[in-house]
C-alpha cells in the first residue's frame, strides 16, 4: 500500500513508497483494531522531520512515514476490542508508553525517558498510508457528528491537555478563578486554545503579528475574542492596557516572545508554554527583575507537549461544545486539504510556502 515518507537524517527526502499492508491479528490480547485512513493533518513537525532537524526511523528501517493527526474509519476489530466498532470514526493518540513508570500508568505522554516513540515522528511509523493497526488503548472514537472536523483532534488535544495541566498545577492556590488570558500564536493551537478558553469562561485576548481583518482574526471574533495585532499593539502594552494575564498559552514557536510573556504575568499566574523552538538563538532578558517578579508573585511555568488518551476525549468533547456555542467557527481553520497521497509535494509546498495555510491536510481516501 502507498505511503508519504522520509529518510531521516535526509534533508528533503519526502517521497512515496510502497509498504506492507498491516496485520491488526498481530496486534497482542485480541485488542487490535484495523483502520482505513480518511484524512491526515500535516503541520511543521513533517516539514522539520523532513528538513532533517529530527526524527528517526522504526529500528529495522531506514524510512520513516509520515503524519501524526489522523482521522479514520474503524474495518475491523480483534476479538476482545470493546472501546470501537466497524463503522465507527477514529482519531489515535501519538505517543506510545515506554518503560518509566508514567508510561505503565497510560501517562506515556510524561515520560521521564530520554527515548520516546511517536508515530509518524520519532521511531514508529505514522499515519499518512491507506491503512494502519494499533492496540485500542490508543485509538480515540470521534462523533459522527464532529467528523467535518476531522484532522482537528490530535491539535486540539494538545491545546487541552496545556489548559487541562495548568488548572491542575493551581490547585496549589486552593481557590484559583481565572479572569483573562492571553493566548500567543494564532496558528492551529493557538487558535484551539482560544476556543477552550472562551469555552471556560474567561476573556481572551489572542495575539498574532499581521493587522487584521483576515481569516485568523474572524475566528478569534468567531469565538467571541478579542484579536490584537502585535504590530500595533505590543505584549507588554496590551498588559499596560487592560492588565496581565491570569493564564499566558504561548503557542508561537518563538523563544524571544516565549521568555517576553514572563514579564505579562500576573501574581499567582501561570504560563505554559507549548511552543517547540528551534536554533540557536539567543536573547537578552532582564533576568533580575523576572526572577524577583516570580519569586514575590509566586507565577508557574509550565512545559506541555503530547497528550495521551485522556486529554484527546477532553478534547473531542470541547469541540462538540464549541461547535454549539460558535456553530461554523472551528471549521475554517481547516484551509488547506491535498487530494491524495499521490500528492506529497503539493503537500510539502503548502507547508512550506503558504503562510496563509492554516491547517495543510490530505484527503488520503474516500469512505
């Protein structure tokens, strides 16, 4: 069956190939499920596993597929399945459990191992093929009913599990009742993140560089937002503005606005960072001041990457949530589908040169 590829280690080395047809029955206990493959986001992790900068592939092999945001339909199911059905749509998680002790506990996205497996990332193959196996611990039913939204859980689980974590952190302060936040990034997770805020209440104030209007910031207004322009409006003065925030998610990838938030924190915040920067940048900052600020204002930083299962049905259910509250909103961050797998370097162009794409995905089969 075809399959979209890298060589790691290989700079631009995407490619189609064939490979084996899974065999669910292989999977242990009975409890494989075998699923067509609909659907499959893309995003900059597949451009920078095949620019070379990570990845590796599953021992044996010297390629690796692609794709870690999956949407599928469930063929078949081993004897002792009991979470999905024939027929139903799926979504799977991406990370699968090691040896440490969060990893035997199904919190394999906490891993306190230096080696991790993720499929379509690092020593596991992904997604973007016909079709795939797995154990159905880590298959995830989607609502037929949110299916439009299709390659949108795996993002959105990440966006949960940062939010989920840091209300669980301030269970430190006893009664923690968070007003305002600010969400930097409006790429697929910021944007996610705006919505499970706005979901719990709080008022946003999601940041991005370009004026708008434009599709980021009528989503952000979809959602009830408020859009700021950093081009106009910096992070320091909006919290001159309307004040600092009670909970900072910085999802933009860069480093320097990632240590800028720490100053736009207010006391008893927390910031949580979800950004994967890359590089050797280096920034000046001023570290007295932030480390007094955070000392005296007892603020939480956080690092959030990967999610288990947990966090994708948490997810899930706050989709169904916001398509009741901002019916058509969530939607449109879905700009970008590629027909076919055929259709790699298509693909590859969207995710490299259209900085308009907000979500590249391929249409991998039809049901």
């Amino acid at each position: 069956m075809k399959a979209i590829a890298v060589k790691p280690g290989t700079p631009n080395s995407v490619h189609l190939r064939d490979i084996p047809l899974p065999n669910f029955q292989d999977i242990p206990d009975g409890k494989g499920v075998r699923i067509k493959v609909l659907k499959v986001g893309v995003d900059a992790t597949d451009r920078e596993i095949n620019d070379a900068l990570y990845g590796n592939p599953p021992p044996g092999d010297d390629y690796l597929v692609l794709g870690h945001e999956c949407f599928g339909k469930v063929i078949d199911v081993g004897p002792n399945v009991r979470r999905v059905k024939p027929g139903d749509y799926v979504t799977a998680t991406v990370r699968r459990p090691g040896g440490s002790i969060y990893d035997r506990i199904g919190t394999y996205d906490m891993t306190s191992e230096e080696t991790y497996y993720e499929r379509g990332i690092n020593l596991l193959h992904g997604y973007l093929t016909e079709e795939f196996v797995d154990h159905e611990d880590y298959i995830v039913r989607v609502p037929e009913g949110l299916k439009h939204l299709h390659v949108l859980m795996e993002p959105m689980s990440c966006a949960a599990k940062a939010i989920q974590q840091a209300f669980e952190c301030q269970r430190r302060m006893r009664v923690w009742s968070p007003q305002r936040a600010f969400v930097l990034g409006a790429g697929q997770i910021g944007l996610l993140s705006t919505l499970i805020l706005k979901l719990r209440g709080l008022d946003v104030y999601t940041l991005a560089r370009a004026p708008g209007p434009h599709l980021k910031s009528e989503i952000v207004a979809g959602f009830e937002a408020n859009y700021v322009a950093t081009q106009e409006t910096s992070l320091t003065d909006l919290a001159a503005k309307v004040g600092k925030a009670d909970l900072i998610v910085d999802a933009t990838g860069s480093s320097q606005l990632a240590f800028e938030a720490m100053q736009a924190l207010g006391h008893n915040g927390a910031l949580v960072w979800t950004s994967i920067t890359g590089g050797q940048r280096k920034i000046e900052v001023p570290s007295d001041k932030i480390n007094i600020e955070w000392v005296l204002g007892n603020k939480l930083l956080l690092g959030s990457v990967n999610a288990n299962r947990e966090h994708f049905e948490l997810g899930i259910r706050d989709l169904a949530l916001g398509e009741v509250m901002y019916p058509g909103v969530t939607s449109r961050i879905l700009t970008s589908p590629v027909e076919g797998l055929d259709n790699y370097e298509e693909m590859m162009r969207l995710l490299v040169e259209d900085k308009d794409a907000l979500k590249v995905y391929v249409n991998v089969s039809e049901e």
